[in-house]
C-alpha cells in the first residue's frame, strides 16, 4: 500500500487547526485573560519597541547631520559619537515638543473655558433683552425669545456645572490613561532603557533578525517575508511623519491666518485643530467644531467668518499639501481610507482610526502586487 504522506500531513494540519479553533472558541475568556497577561509583562518592552519605531525617523535625520558634519576636520570627532548624540538631541526635541503642549496649549485651553462659563450668563442675557443686535436673528425669533420667561441664571449655572463635570470626567479618564500607559517609575525607566537599547543596536538587532528568518523559513519565503516587513515598516513610518508633519503644517496656517485677522483663542484652537488633523478625515472638523464653539461665545460674527476661513485653508490642505505630504507615503484610494477608518474606528476607536490607514495601505500593496502576478501568469499559460 502506497501511503502519500505529504496528502497525509496536510490532512492531520487541517485536523490539528480545527481542534485549536475549537478550542480557543469555546475558551475565549480564558485566552484573553492569557493574553492579557503577557501583553502587562511584556508592556514596558512593547512601549519602547513603539516609541523607538517613532523616533527611528528623525533619529537618522539628525545622525546623518551630524555624519556629514564630521567629514570637516574640526568636527571629525562627531563620527564616533554620531548614534549617541543623534538619541540625545532625538529625546530632547521630543521632549521639548511635549512641555511645548502641556505648557502653552493646556493653560490657554483652561482659560479659554473658564471665559466661556463665566461668558454664557452675559451672552444668554443679552440674548434675551436685546435679540435684535444678533443680525441673523429674525424679527419674528426675536419677539418670541424676548417673551421667553425663562431663568438664565439657572441654566447658566447648570451648563457651568456640567462643563465642570464634563472637565472632571476627561481629567480623570486622562489621568487613568496616563497611568495606565505609564504604569509606574519601573515601567518607564524599563521601557526607556529598552527604546535606548533598540535604537542604539538597531543595524545588529535587524541583520540577527533576518539571520533568524532565514534559517527558519527557506529562501525564497524568507526573502518574501522579510520583504513584506520591510514595506511595512516603512509604510507606517511614512504615514506617521506624514501626518504629523501635515498636521503641524496645517495648524501654523490656522494661527498665521487667526492671527492676521484678529480671531480669539488663535493659539488653543490652532494647535487643538492641528492635534485632531492627526485623526485622519474628521479631526479636524471636530477642532473646527471646538473652534465655532469657543469663538462664539465671544463674537457669533467671527464665528461665521471662521467657519468660512476653516473651509477655504481645508480646501486647500485638503487638494495641495495632504496629497504631497501623505498622500504618497499611503498610496490608498479614497474610497479605501474611509473603509479603513470606519472599521479602525469601530474596533479600536481613534487609535484604530489611525493604525487601520497604513494597514490597509500594506494590505492594498500586496493585493496589487498578487494581482499582478496571478495575471501574468494567466497570460503566461494562454
């Protein structure tokens, strides 16, 4: 009897799948505690393989600089230490970027709420006593709202306090997200240490890397997954330096234009518009909406005006610096970035919003390129 033993070892693979998915169905909430688990230990690794991954980017930027620099004599002492100063200049400029945020944005956001508590008594009373100095209000809507007999004081103090409430809850979830992320000195200093590592080691890590990959997996499988890597890789590298350079782009043209024409807030609503542009397709709408909000409280007409300066520098970032910027490191069909945000942002929310881009974008590549393939040798056998 003729026994065919590759047909076999296929069968007893298929059979071996379907137990372990049976498996792990019908024990779901024990894998996810597992996983879980070894997702907590292996956290403060998995923060510095993503904050190395972030800063590669400028990292070799900044070293290449620095090796360029070295090729003049009195500078010649730069090529020995080029890796080491380029992770300290990375840090800093990182860092700087942070307190940047924090102490600049976050106190004129504060101050910009608080205005707008203590405003909105002012603004619904003066709404109510002399409706008709607001020009889009109409004759008719303002004899009914200086009829209206309503307590203002009572609703200004209850939308005082729900802003409060509201401001409490993000803080508190903020704070639990920090130290959820950060989840004590230990896990900081280990995830540092471990980005420093990755960042000084990276040519060795990756040549141990494909050694690895090859002796594993044959050639020409290795040569094909190392490849796909490799693409990867540098698609969501380019995504993310992508946006956050369009990001910053299109917040510097929010505050340059705010600025020139007088608009209030110009700096919180500037750069809260460009942190949301980092949010791809309605960030930046949800900054403009911010924006409207804050801005009415003290001129509804500048309101207007700004509604209308959003849509004429979106226009614009929209049809000239987004296709330059991102545009070409994604490399995606329109209609694929909405799939791929509709569905980041139903499985994971804002975060998926963000990753599913250049996911998608790798998942598109390799469909292309197997396409391609597949007709060639259709062709081929024609």
């Amino acid at each position: 009897m003729n026994l065919d033993w590759k047909q076999i070892r296929q069968w007893v693979i298929i059979i071996a799948s379907g137990i372990i998915l049976y498996w792990g169905l019908e024990h779901l909430e024990v894998i996810s505690k597992v996983v879980g688990n070894v997702i907590s230990m292996l956290s403060p690794f998995l923060i510095g393989a993503a904050v190395a991954f972030i800063l590669r980017r400028p990292l070799a930027r900044i070293e290449g600089f620095l090796l360029k620099l070295s090729e003049y004599k009195e500078f010649a002492f730069l090529k020995s230490v080029s890796r080491i100063l380029a992770i300290i200049f990375t840090f800093l400029l990182f860092v700087a970027a942070m307190i940047l945020v924090i102490f600049l944005v976050v106190p004129e956001f504060v101050n910009a709420l608080m205005m707008l508590v203590a405003s909105v008594e002012q603004f619904v009373k003066q709404l109510q006593t002399n409706p008709q100095e607001w020009g889009f209000v109409s004759e008719q809507l303002a004899a009914w709202i200086g009829e209206m007999k309503l307590d203002w004081v009572q609703i200004a103090n209850d939308l005082k306090n729900w802003l409060i409430s509201g401001a409490e809850t993000v803080l508190d979830g903020t704070v639990n997200v920090v130290s959820s992320v950060v989840s004590g000195v230990t896990t900081t200093v280990m995830a540092l240490i471990f980005t420093i590592y990755l960042l000084l080691q990276k040519e060795t890590l990756a040549r141990q890397f494909k050694k690895l990959i090859h002796a594993i997996l044959p050639n020409k499988k290795a040569e094909s997954l190392l490849e796909i890597l490799a693409m990867t890789g540098d698609t969501f590298s380019n995504f993310f330096s992508g946006q956050i350079l369009e990001a910053a782009i299109l917040g510097t043209m929010f505050f340059v234009a705010m600025t020139l024409f007088a608009f209030p807030h110009a700096l919180v609503i500037s750069v809260l518009i460009g942190v949301m542009a980092l949010i791809p397709i309605f960030g930046a709408f949800i900054g403009c909406a911010v924006g409207v909000f804050l801005i009415l409280m003290v001129d509804p007409m500048q309101a207007l005006w700004f509604v209308a300066l959003f849509l004429v520098l979106q226009q614009i970032e929209g049809n000239l610096i987004y296709p330059k910027v991102v545009g070409n490191s994604v490399g995606l069909p329109s209609i694929w970035v909405l799939l791929a945000v509709t569905v980041g942002g139903s499985a994971m929310g804002v975060m998926g919003m963000i990753l599913f881009i250049p996911g998608f974008s790798v998942i598109y590549k390799l469909l292309a390129r197997w396409t391609d393939r597949r007709l060639k040798e259709k062709k081929i056998s024609q």
